[in-house]
C-alpha cells in the first residue's frame, strides 16, 4: 500500500513539476531571520518581524502602527539594504522618518492616492506590491493601508495575499502591512496587534493652567498570531510587550 | 612624447567625394552662402584647370562650364565621424582641432603599430581606404606636426626645426597685416621668421610675433589637450509604410536596439542614455505646413547604472512610450547611445543584500507608468520651516558598503500619518482652544491640546503659509481616542487636519 501511495505520489508530482516543483514532497521549517524595532521594550518581547514572511501591523489611529512601521524602516536602512513603501493612501512623512532616523534614499516610495481612471488605489498598491515583489532585492516591503477603510480592505481577495507569502517566502525580505485589522488570514505569518494605552503632556503649565507639549505616548503591542516559533513556542495572544515612544521635539 | 597631425586638403571637396565617388571624374566647384550670393568656397584639380578659384561667383563658375554643388554640412559632419572614428582606432589621447585637423598622442603606441613612421604610414592607410587624402606628419610636438601636415603632402616625419624652414609664411594663420608687414620685410619662409632676433621682433609685432617666430622655430606654444571621449552609436531605420502600432514599432526598435547594444559589447563599452527620434507622418491638409514638433518626436532615456541589456532598454523606451505616445504615425526611426565605461561593482560576501541596478529602472518605469511619474521615488527634504516640504527624486539607493555602517543609534520617535491633502474639519475654537472636532461623519470632544503654535513664512512668493497649529487628543463618542495635528489657514480662516500621531 504505502509503495503504491509512493508511486502515486511521485507520479503526481511529475505531472506538476513545472508548476508546483515538490508538490507532494514535506518541506522542513527553516529558521528564520528577524528584524529588531530598535525599541529596547519590545524586542525583549516580540521576536521581530521575520524574514521572508508576510507580518501583519494592525490596530486603530494612533495605535503606534507608524511608529513601529518606522523603526522597523530605520533598522533596514541604517545597515545598508533597500526598503520599499507602497503608500495606498499618501500618508507617509519624511520628516517623521528623517527623526527616526530612516535613510530616505534608501527608501523607495511608491505614492497611490493620485486617482485613476480606472484603479482604486487599493488595486494600485497591490499591483505595485507585486511588481516589488517578484523584483526582489528589498529588505523591507511595506504596504501601508492604514488609512483604508477595513471595509475595503476586506474586499481584498485572498489570492492576493497567498501571492504575496509565496513570493517573499523563498527571498530575504520581509512583507509588512500596516492596517487596521488583519485581513491576510493564514497567509500572514505574524499578526502584531496595537493600541495606544495613554499619551504624556508635559506637566508644566502656562499661566491659565493649560498642559503645554504632546511628549510621548504609550503603547501596548501583542503578538496574536505567530506560525513561525522561534525557540520555545509560545501561545499566541501572550507576548506582548508595553513601550514608551517620544515626541521628536520631546528631546 | 610623439604626435601625428592628420590633415585633410579641401576637406569639403572630399566629404562629397566619400559620398558620391562618381563626380571625382568631373569638374566641381562648391558653392556657399546665402542666394543669391553664392560663392565658390572650393573646386577640385579639373574645375581649377577651366579658371575656376575660390571665392569667384555662381554665375561666373557656371559660366566656364563646371559642375555647381552646394556645400553640405551634413557630409562634412559625417566625414568627420569617420576621421575621428579611424584616428581614435589608433590612439585613444586625440585632440579635435578643426574639422579638418585632428592631432593624435602617438606616446608608447610603439609596441602595437611599430615605429612611428609606420604608425603614420598606417594612420595614412587606413584613412586611404574610407577613400580620404591626407597629409600625416609626425612631430615631437603637436605645433610642428600641424605645420608639417599642412606643408607637406602624404606622410612627413619632422625631426627638427628645419625641415619645416622651407615651408611658406601663411601656414601660421598669420592676420593680413601681420603676413603684409613680414612681406615687406622680405620675409617668405618659416625659415626666415625664425632667424629673426626674437628682441627685435617683440618690439616690433609684439607677443603675437614671439609667438609666431615659436612656431616657426619648431617649439610648442599650445598645449596637448586630449578631448574627452563621446562615443555615440547611432542606428536608423526607414521603414517602407507608417507604423502606427506598438507592436511592430517595438518590433523595429528591438533590431536597432541590437546592433547597438551590440556595437557597446565590441568596444567593451556600455550606455546610460538612449535618445530616440521619430519622423512623424500626421495627417496633412493641401497646403498647409505643420510645425516641426508635430513632425518630429523626441525623448531620452537615462539610466543611472549603464546597461548593454537589449531588453531592458526596449522595455524602458516601451513603458516611456506608452507613457508619451507620439502624435502620429512613425515614418522614420533613429536611436543614439552614448557609451560609457560599464560599472563594475565588485560585491562584498558580507555587503547587504541590494536590489538590481540594472532591473531597478526598469521597476521604478514600470511602478510610474501604474501611479504617475511624479508618485514614485526617494523622498527628498527641503531646506525650509513650509509644512510638507519635500520633493519626489530619482530613486539611487546608497549601495556603497563604506556607507552602510550603522554610524549611530536612532531613538524612536511618534510618527505623524499625513492626510494627502489635509482634511478639512469642523473645528469649534473658542480663545484659542479647540473644544470639539468633527470630520469624516464622526465627532469627538478634545480632551487634551497643546497650546497653538504659530507658523508664517514664504509669504513672498505663491507657497506662502500661514497657520495655527495645535496638537490634541481627542475622544470620540465610542470611547475611542487618537492625536491629531490640526491647524487653522490665517489666510482662509478654515480648520484643517493635518495628520494623526500614529
């Protein structure tokens, strides 16, 4: 029976071999690379987002999704690699990623807010996701839909994603997207959910008793999924890991 | 140091001859100018045995029963290609001195071409075979090689002054009062300018007479500048019936894409700008005369890695194509590559891994033809205090390993998502603070704000700015809360938001 099951098998995957090389054949679990954030608090928590795999940045406005969008862009850059940004709705600042220290010309930025004739700009970063993709050579490919609306952003077809993981997992980039809720399903390796949990103001105050500067704000960032253990597993919905993010003009 | 000038008597006359050898047989005379004052500028050996000289008039040359053409610059420019083509297959240090006159560095040559008599031998060959005349001659200067080339007829060697003592005074493109004034002093040869007493001369014509009795005694008064290298290959193609489909353009420009690219691997050479030119055939009136940018369609391509990839560039010109088409069918087509020296990058087994450079342009068209030109690249900040200072530049990632090192550590800093353009809110101030804010169909109180920030400037010219700028904090009737930037127009007196602290 079990030569007869290999039989088939083999033949199975000669049918497919130009499609699907190995269909049938187990591949082990290689160990992957991560990127640090660079935040102490964090990277004592969350492994970092893994090399050839599609991570997942959710949660709502100010939840810290750019911030860590931006550390995560600083550490790819300041040693040297390419990082790429697909910006579905033009919301990136270089300012800000100047003051976190990403090297700009180091970071491609691709803009789809600009309206089309014909594509949404939602079809127009998956699109140029694609294209960067396929083309390779990236250490970070970024696709930023946090201002979309998750009712769109849940119309994005699951092909798209399962594209996406099977395109970065054989190369050395990482695919992150920054959204407000998962949307990628089981093709996302990891999913790290934020929140913003309280904001500074400065306690110094003008004379009418007003709070002065925005200086910081809290974050709780938790890992509630992860396919990839690293080391001892541990349950997903467990690692998490609080942090404290400055103001640039806080010092 | 040793150095060959190659000179090409009647240069005009033979930029003809190159092309249509059949008229060597009959007497021709040039003509130039403007109508109807058209002058004899040369004429060959035949037209000169009927009377003809230069400077005489049309009519007057037509008269003795010559053949009249008019000069063309077209020719003269493409013979002189062929001259520079054929003296920088010798040498790589060649100066351009004049259309006719080309001298050449011949320095440490020796092992590839022989002594230099046999190297001006060859130099007079080979120019033999693209059908020119030339006088050759070989000096230790580059001065006394172009009076020998220009005295001497075929291949001269000038080893010392006095080979060229015999030569006539105006080869030193005297001015006429300078050759009318040496004249009269009975001064007819080199060789006489050159006995002179140089004290005496300078008193007499000055530093221009030093300089002259200089040339005349076989020293060097102009420096050797080797002309830097522009190689340029250049293809054409006219086609039989106007193309008006991608298709089969794409067809005809991949040929000649080929044998350029071609062309760059032979010289070991590669590109990183391609223009291409089409001759255009737009629908006419009886008539009516279009203008040349209707007849004629031009674009570049730049790469900032060089390429010989036949590929690419045809993608590259495709997507540019698709992104300008042309206003009308295509009648001709021609392609110019300027070459330069390929880049090797000699990778590192630790460098970071790096996108393509060759593949990259092809990425960033293809990623502009899908959202814009204007929407793809590196972010560049500008040198001002204006909000949402930068511009969109040319995607060239820093690829040197050397600047790849972490130089210092980054802190993390609050991150600002930018609305692209700012979203316009209903925003209720009183004294200063902002209460309450409302955009996008929900409200929220503001529970925490900094206080305003005041922001002028540019207001000298059509970007100037003016503004209040607050941060807060804001809850909204879910219980949810975010920070905005939001800001009020001085000039509009209109609430906006900026962006969110993400």
């Amino acid at each position: 029976m079990s030569s007869q099951a290999s039989i088939l098998r083999t033949q199975i995957e000669a049918v497919l071999a130009n499609r699907i090389p190995g269909a049938l054949t187990f591949r082990p679990a290689i160990e992957t690379e991560t990127i640090s954030f660079g935040i102490p608090e964090l990277d004592q928590q969350l492994v970092g987002i893994l090399r050839g795999c599609l991570t997942e940045i959710c949660g709502p406005a100010s939840s810290g999704r750019t911030t860590l969008m931006l550390a995560a862009m600083r550490e790819v850059t300041q040693r040297g690699e390419c990082c790429a940004l697909v910006d579905a709705s033009s919301a990136f600042d270089p300012h800000s990623g100047a003051a976190n220290g990403v090297k700009l010309k180091n970071l491609l930025v691709v803009r789809c807010a600009a309206p089309h004739f014909k594509l949404t700009p939602v079809d127009k970063a998956l699109h140029a996701v694609d294209m960067i993709v396929s083309h390779g050579g990236f250490g970070l490919i970024v696709l930023d839909l946090g201002d979309i609306k998750p009712q769109l952003a849940q119309k994005i077809p699951l092909h798209h994603w399962y594209r996406f993981r099977r395109a970065v997992e054989s190369t050395n980039s990482c695919l992150v997207v920054i959204e407000q809720h998962p949307f990628a399903k089981s093709c996302s390796a990891q999913v790290i959910s934020l929140q913003s949990c309280d904001s500074e103001w400065a306690t110094a105050r003008d004379q009418i008793g007003r709070p002065k500067l925005l200086t910081g704000i809290r974050y709780v960032a938790e890992v509630t999924r992860s396919r990839i253990a690293l080391g001892q597993r541990k349950p997903p919905g467990c690692v998490g890991a609080q942090f404290r993010i400055a103001t640039p003009w806080a010092g | 140091m040793l150095f060959v000038t190659i000179f090409v008597p009647k240069f005009s006359l033979q930029a003809l001859f190159i092309k249509r050898p059949e008229l060597q047989s009959e007497p021709i005379a040039l003509v130039d100018g403007t109508p109807p004052m058209l002058k004899v500028i040369a004429a060959n050996e035949r037209a000169c045995k009927l009377g003809v000289e230069i400077g005489l008039m049309k009519a007057q040359a037509e008269a003795v029963g010559v053949h009249i053409i008019q000069r063309s610059v077209e020719l003269e420019d493409a013979a002189h290609v062929l001259l520079l083509g054929c003296a920088r297959s010798f040498s790589p240090r060649v100066q351009d001195k004049a259309i006719d006159l080309i001298v050449l560095d011949i320095d440490g040559l020796k092992s590839l071409f022989g002594p230099p008599e046999q190297i001006a031998a060859k130099i007079h060959s080979s120019l033999l075979r693209e059908r020119f005349t030339v006088n050759v001659a070989v000096a230790g200067n580059p001065d006394s090689a172009t009076i020998g080339a220009r005295g001497y007829e075929g291949v001269s060697i000038i080893s010392d002054a006095a080979q060229i003592s015999r030569l006539p005074l105006p080869l030193l493109d005297l001015s006429s009062a300078q050759l009318e004034t040496l004249n009269l002093w009975g001064i007819t040869t080199l060789g006489g300018l050159a006995s002179l007493d140089p004290k005496a001369l300078s008193q007499r014509l000055g530093h221009e007479g030093v300089q002259l009795q200089k040339l005349a005694r076989g020293q060097q008064i102009t420096p050797f500048v080797a002309d830097e290298e522009q190689i340029e290959f250049h293809e054409r193609s006219e086609l039989e019936y106007s193309i008006d489909l991608l298709d089969s353009l794409s067809f005809v420009l991949s040929s000649l894409l080929e044998r350029i690219c071609a062309k760059l691997k032979d010289h070991s050479l590669a590109t990183n700008e391609v223009d291409y030119e089409f001759a255009l055939d737009p629908p006419r009136i009886a008539g009516q005369d279009l203008p040349e940018e209707q007849l004629a369609y031009r674009r570049t391509i730049k790469l900032p890695n060089p390429t010989t990839d036949r590929t690419l560039l045809l993608r590259l010109i495709q997507l540019d194509l698709q992104a300008h088409p042309p206003g009308a069918a295509i009648q001709k087509i021609s392609a110019r590559a300027h070459a330069v020296r390929p880049r090797h990058i000699q990778q590192g087994l630790f460098a970071p891994h790096t996108p393509d450079p060759g593949k990259l342009e092809l990425l960033t068209a293809r990623l502009a033809d899908l959202v814009g030109k204007h929407e793809v690249g590196s972010l560049e900040l500008l040198d001002t205090h204006r909000p949402r200072a930068f511009v969109m530049a040319r995607f060239e990632p820093e690829t040197d390993p050397a600047t790849s090192t972490r130089s210092r550590s980054w802190p993390s800093r609050v991150g600002l998502r930018l609305f692209d353009p700012a979203k316009r809110a209903n925003i209720r101030i009183r004294s200063d603070v902002p209460l309450r804010l409302s955009f996008d169909g929900k409200s929220g109180d503001v529970i925490q704000h900094s206080p305003p920030w005041l922001a002028s400037g540019d207001w000298w010219n059509e970007m100037g700015y003016d503004r209040k700028e607050w941060d807060v904090e804001v809850q909204f009737a879910d219980g949810t809360k975010a920070k905005y930037r939001i800001f009020l127009d001085l000039f509009t007196n209109q609430p906006f938001i900026d962006g969110s602290y993400d």
